[in-house]
C-alpha cells in the first residue's frame, strides 16, 4: 500500500500498455483482470502515459527523468472503483506519476491529450504550487479591473 490506496496488484508496463492501445478510440471503456476487479482503460491520464511510453524519451518525468516503473492496481480505501496508477521507484521508494497540464488548466489550458505530459507526483506538486500563485494573481488583477471599470 502507498499514498493511501489500498493495493491489488503490480501489473508490468508491458501488461497495461497493449490495452490503452486497444481501447483507445472508445470511451469509459473498463475491462476485467483475472483477479476480478474492473477498472477503467481509456482515461486521457493512461493515453498520456501511452503516448510517452511509445516516444524517443520514454515513459519519464518530463522534469526530473524518473522513469515509470510499473503499474499498480488500487483503489481509494471505503471505495468500490478500482484504477491504474504508474510508479516510479526513487531511491528504494515508490513514487506517484501523475500526467500534467503543461498549461494549466487553472489557468486557460485545455483538458486533451496535447496539452498533457508525464510527470512524478513530487514535480507536479511543485508545479502546482507557482501555478496557483500566478492564477491568484491573475484573479485578484481581474478584480481589479471590474473595479476599476
């Protein structure tokens, strides 16, 4: 268990990859693993780990280089939905992949594939927190102008 998700599985890249191809052009697909459990195949998160794992870089933060090592089947504790989540391992440590908004979507960025890019949960978090600061300021200037209007 790890970032509080109660673990079911390790399924190998080489295991969940073929599947995100598979069902690629359909929505809210979920297939079944042998264990039983459902879980979803077609989130636009799996298709940008896809996308990256198939490129000359690989599946890697695209800040610090960490690669994904594996796939885990989990679900949030006192939930019934299972799902995907991609690990690294740094340091003898499991790390959370998350993808990322390269523009954020706080601050006008689209929610699609090509705006999205892998990137560890450390980074991303990172990311964030100047993100909020900019989209702060861009609220409070916006208050602002309606004052100024």
């Amino acid at each position: 268990m790890t970032q509080n998700y109660l673990r079911y599985e390790i399924l190998s890249l080489e295991e969940v990859l073929p599947d995100i191809k598979l069902y690629w052009n359909e929505s809210k697909r979920k297939i079944q693993h042998p264990n039983g459990k459902w879980y979803g195949i077609t989130s636009l998160r799996l298709k940008t780990f896809y996308r990256a794992a198939r490129s000359s870089k690989g599946l890697e933060c695209v800040r610090c280089g960490l690669e994904g090592a594996f796939f885990a089947l989990e679900t949030t504790p006192g939930q019934e939905s299972t799902h995907l989540n991609l690990y690294g391992i740094k340091d003898d440590t499991e790390i959370l992949f998350t993808h990322d908004h390269k523009h954020a979507r706080a601050l006008g960025g689209a929610d699609n594939l090509s705006n999205t890019q892998v990137m560890c949960s450390p980074c991303n978090g990172n990311k964030a927190k100047g993100e909020s600061k900019e989209a702060a300021r861009r609220r409070k200037l916006g208050e602002k102008q309606n004052v100024d209007d």
